[in-house]
C-alpha cells in the first residue's frame, strides 16, 4: 500500500507496538494530535506514511495491583476519546478494516502489554477483548499469574492460568504476543498458541540482551507463520544506550538469514523508551530509516517489511 501526499509518495506503515496510550494516561494534557512530548502523534503518522499504529496499554508498576484493571479500562477509554476521536484515525479490529482503510486513514489497534492487570480473572481478559482488544502480550519483564517475563529471575514458564489465556486466545482468533516471556514461556507459549507473533523483539545472536530471541526461538516462531517485529530499543540493538539504522539493519539482515524474509517487520516501541536511534528520534524520522531500506533492498522486500507481512498475518 501506498499513500499519496501532495506530489510524493510515502511507503505506508504497519508500526506493531508503541506505549502512546501509558503517556497519556500520565499526562492527561498530552493531545494526540501533535504534543512535542510524544514520539508519535495523528500529525506524525499523517506526514511519514503510517497507515496502522498498534497502540499497547501497558499498566506502569507503580499503580497498585488492585487499581491496574481499572488502569486498563482507562487506557482503553483515552484509545475511543482521544485516539479514535480524531477524524482521520479509524479503529482496526479485523483485516477487512485494515484493507478498507481509505487514502487519507489511519487504522489504530488496541494491543494489550503483560496481562498483569487482569489478575488471574478470565473475565477481565474477556472484557478487554470485547472492547477491541486485538494482541495480547502475557508478560511484561516480570512474573505474573500467567507466566514469568524475561527479567525474572526465576525463569519459569505458562502457567496453569496462563494455558487457560492462551486457548481463549486461539478460539478468539487474537495474536498472541511472545515478547517480554521468559525463554520458558516463550516455548510453552508457542507449542499453544495458534497466532504467535513478538511484536517488539530483536535477535540475541547480534546483541545479548534477556528481551532479545535467539536464532532457535526465531526459526520457530517463524515456523509456525509469526511475524516478528525489529524495535527501535537502542540496547536491545547493540551495547549499550546508542544505536544507529545500521544496527537495525544488521538485525533485518540476520532474521532473514533464518527465513524470515516475509514474516518480519517493525514494532518501533515509540514512546516507551527514552534513549533513541540516531536519526530515528519519533516517528516523523521514519523516512531516514526507509531510505536506507530502499537503497540496499527491492522494492517488494521493502512493502512487506513496513506493511504487508503484518497485515498478511492477521488472524481475523
């Protein structure tokens, strides 16, 4: 797909994971449209291309574990009043909205990040679904009554609940996001889960970091038809807190070389980060990044790295 505007023509974006919504549930003076204090922005989105923004609720560690569900619903409530309000931004819920989305729209997801706010209550899961939930990630870096995430000391995998998630997931036709689980419950996850994909992952072959994949992780993720998103997080791209485009080719470049040739695309992780790529400080600079994409890259590989390889993968 592809987006006029004015005399040029902008590749469009498939971004699979940003924390926009945790920003503005801080902040409630933040305006989508074009605050300086967020990296991505309905202003933004419109000028470099993107056509589908996955929007994360993810519940901060300091709110109180009996406030985190009504956290959630809170986030979801600034997603309609906020995001949603905003004539060009449509809500994405299925690939029939994505393929319907005209020249001037853009599709916002509603992703879930670590299902700590639900508990161990299926039916707090159920609700966050029905309200258009579309993703779902099991942790975040820690344990909770799912699994353990990639920070956890104790490295343990699903729980008894977290098979439960798991399969209302596959019967609810929702992604479910391996990004964050602990290498154990990335590989009891993904022996259960119909729809895997890690929507903000690197590879741990090029830089040793608990949150990265390794290349036996990739291969099987990518066997079983995932999409695996590159981030943007600089010290999960090298050493350290400085990356540049480079490196986020380097990563390309590798999962590729494991076969991920059509199954790879981005999840930039804006607005959940403080340290940024050079020259990829918000989602305005995306066009640095792709066109250095379109010098070293076809044209068709390029399409299906920013857009097509995601929406193609969508399970609904």
């Amino acid at each position: 797909m592809k987006v006029k505007q004015g005399r040029r023509i902008i590749l469009a974006i498939f971004d699979a994971h940003c924390d926009v919504l945790m920003k503005m549930f801080i902040d409630p003076d933040i305006s989508f449209l074009d605050s300086a204090k967020l990296h991505i922005t309905k202003r933004g989105l419109l000028d470099a291309g993107g056509k589908v923004q996955c929007f994360a609720i993810y519940i901060p560690e300091k709110v109180h574990p009996d406030m985190r569900f009504q956290s959630a619903l809170a986030m979801v409530d600034i997603f309609h009043e906020k995001i949603l309000s905003e004539p060009e931004m449509k809500f994405i819920r299925s690939k029939t909205d994505i393929d319907n989305l005209k020249e001037k729209e853009i599709g916002a997801m509603l992703t879930l990040e670590g299902c700590d706010c639900i508990g161990n209550d299926l039916l707090k899961l159920k609700t966050l679904l029905h309200l258009g939930v579309s993703s779902v990630g099991l942790t975040w870096n820690y344990a909770n009554l799912v699994a353990d995430g990639a920070l956890e000391t104790r490295g343990s995998g699903l729980t008894r609940f977290g098979t439960e998630v798991v399969t209302l997931l596959n019967e609810q036709s929702i992604w479910c996001d391996l990004s964050h689980l602990s290498e154990a419950g990335f590989w009891d996850t993904l022996k259960r889960a119909d729809f895997p994909i890690a929507s903000h992952s690197n590879a741990n072959n090029l830089c040793s970091h608990p949150r990265n994949l390794n290349d036996s992780q990739i291969k099987a993720l990518l066997q079983k038809n995932g999409v695996i998103g590159v981030t943007f997080v600089p010290q999960f791209l090298s050493s350290g807190y400085s990356a540049s485009i480079k490196d986020i080719l380097n990563h390309i470049d590798h999962i590729c070389s494991l076969g991920g040739e059509k199954q790879i695309g981005f999840g930039s992780d804006f607005d959940g980060i403080e340290h940024m790529v050079d020259k990829l400080a918000s989602f305005n600079d995306y066009h640095n990044l792709i066109n250095e994409l379109n010098r070293l890259y076809s044209a068709e590989f390029v399409k299906g790295l920013l857009f097509e390889n995601f929406t193609r993968n969508f399970p609904r």
